[in-house]
C-alpha cells in the first residue's frame, strides 16, 4: 500500500507542470507606440516598439512581433512593473514570423535598425506593420533628423508638433489594427549633411525613454569603493578609539591587590627621627636606630 501512495505520488509529480514554469500565448497586445528615428545614432532607422499586454494577460507570456528580414536586432526587453524599468533580462529568439520572447512583465520594449534608400541629399524608407496578433491600440510617429531640411510622409501625418527634446514628430491618429491587417508609411526627407540626430545633443538627451537598453545589474558594478573604504576606514578608526577608552577606564577602576594592601596596613608608624616606616610592633627604627 505504502509503495503504490510513493507510486501515485510520483505520477502527479511528472505530469502537474511546475508551478511558475507555465506560460501562455499573447493573443493580443493592447496599446503599442512604435517610434521610428532616422539618423538617430546610426545612418539608418532606429525603430523602437513599446507595448502592454491586457491587464487579464496570464504571465508569464510568449509575444511574437513582425520584424523585416533586413532589420538589425538591437533589444528585447522588459518593462519592470516595479521601477519602470526596462530590463534584458527575458528569454527571446529570432523566428520565421520576426522575434518572439517570454515576458514576465505586461509591458514590453523591442528596438531594431532598418536601413534606408539614399538618392543624393534625398533618404527614404518604407515602414510596415503585419502581424498575426491584434493591437487594441495602435500608434506610430516619426522623428525628424536634426539636420533634415524637411520630412514627408505617405499617408500624410496631420499632427506635426515639438517634443520637450528639441525634436519634431509627425504623428498619426490612434487606431486598432486587427491581426493580418497590414498598415504601412513611406517616409522621405532630405539631408544636405551626413551628420546623426545624437552629435547635436549636449547635454545627453533627457528623454524619459532613450534606445538602448541600460547595462544589467551586474554585483558589485555599482560599488563605489572609494566611499566604502572611507566608511570601513572610519568604523575601524572608531573602533581602536573605544577600544582605549575602555581599556584605560578599566586599569584605572582596577583594585589594589591584596598584597599592596597588606603592606600598606602592615605600617602603622613612622619614625619621628627619619620618617622611616616601621611596624606597629617595633621599639626602634631600623634604619637609624632611634627609639620609636
């Protein structure tokens, strides 16, 4: 009876998946900000995907997303739910349909490079978005090279506006993009110079969400030794000094032994010629012979 109880206990062992090693299939995605820089930091287009899952979306989830075959994967990332930040630290791989990951987090990021046509001052790009999954809410907007004379897009955009960074944005309305529903944008600008958007930002731009991803917590990388010999330094330096204060009152608090003490009691008189010290039962002084 014991060995078929080990037995049935094995068996549900194998075939209950681990708890915490489960993971579901994003079947939507509900808002996405696709961000598409040209001549950013490098001589092609910077495109930056930052999406949410639904809030009932059982984590943690797999995400598939469309990328072109000519792009240049440059980060997949989570966003964490704590710090808001964005972190490297998810399983992903390239795969027929574009990149997939597991995301422990709803919100995601995803950047890539996308090259461009060059025609004299003239650039142009296509983007396009076909993805087998639906967006609830679907946004893209355009960023302006700083040394682009002027920018033009494919549908028209209607909303043209300044960013706090410096920078100006075309930007199209918010729509839902069912899955297998493509949109696309042309976009061409002329650039009388080879210079890149990030060579004009000094101080470093402060926008809230840069591309790139930060360098992981690694242990121990963001020691500042410096400071922590200093403190060690001082805990040691005040250490040694209670350590003497404490040693000192204890020696000075120390009792008289008990043989200093006899001595001291043994001498009950002096003699009143030499002041010699002599014992309460002597009749003369023994350094000068005087009667006591």
């Amino acid at each position: 009876m014991k060995q078929k109880c080990l037995f049935l206990i094995l068996l549900f062992t194998l075939i209950l998946p681990a708890p915490g090693h489960t993971q579901s299939k994003a079947m939507a995605i509900d808002s996405l900000t696709i961000e598409l820089w040209p001549d950013y930091d490098r001589a092609s287009v910077l495109v930056l995907l930052t999406g949410a899952l639904p809030a009932d979306t059982t984590l943690p989830a797999t995400v598939t997303l469309p990328i072109p075959k000519t792009a240049q994967l440059n980060a997949v990332a989570r966003i964490d739910s704590n710090d808001g930040k964005m972190k490297d630290d998810i399983s992903s791989s390239l795969v027929p349909d574009g990149v997939s990951f597991i995301t422990p987090d709803l919100r995601f990021r995803l950047e890539y490079y996308l090259p461009y046509a060059v025609n004299n001052s003239q650039h142009t790009f296509n983007f396009s978005w076909l993805a087998a999954i639906s967006v609830n809410k679907f946004r893209l907007k355009i960023q302006r090279p700083l040394f682009a004379s002027q920018l033009t897009t494919e549908p028209v955009s209607i909303n043209i506006f300044s960013g706090e960074d410096g920078f100006t944005y075309y930007a199209f309305p918010e729509q839902a993009v069912p899955a297998d529903q493509s949109f696309s944008v042309r976009v061409d600008y002329t650039m009388t110079t080879a210079q890149l958007s990030v060579e004009r930002l000094t101080p470093p731009s402060t926008r809230a969400q840069e591309p790139g991803l930060p360098s992981t917590a690694k242990t121990g990388s963001d020691v500042n030794w410096s400071l922590l010999a200093i403190v060690a330094g001082g805990i040691i330096i005040l250490i040694v000094f209670v350590w003497k204060i404490t040693t000192r009152r204890t020696e000075s608090n120390r009792p008289i032994t008990s043989n200093a003490e006899a001595k001291k009691e043994s001498y009950a008189k002096f003699c009143s010629n030499c002041d010699n010290p002599v014992d309460i039962d002597d009749r003369f002084c023994s350094k000068c012979g005087a009667s006591v």
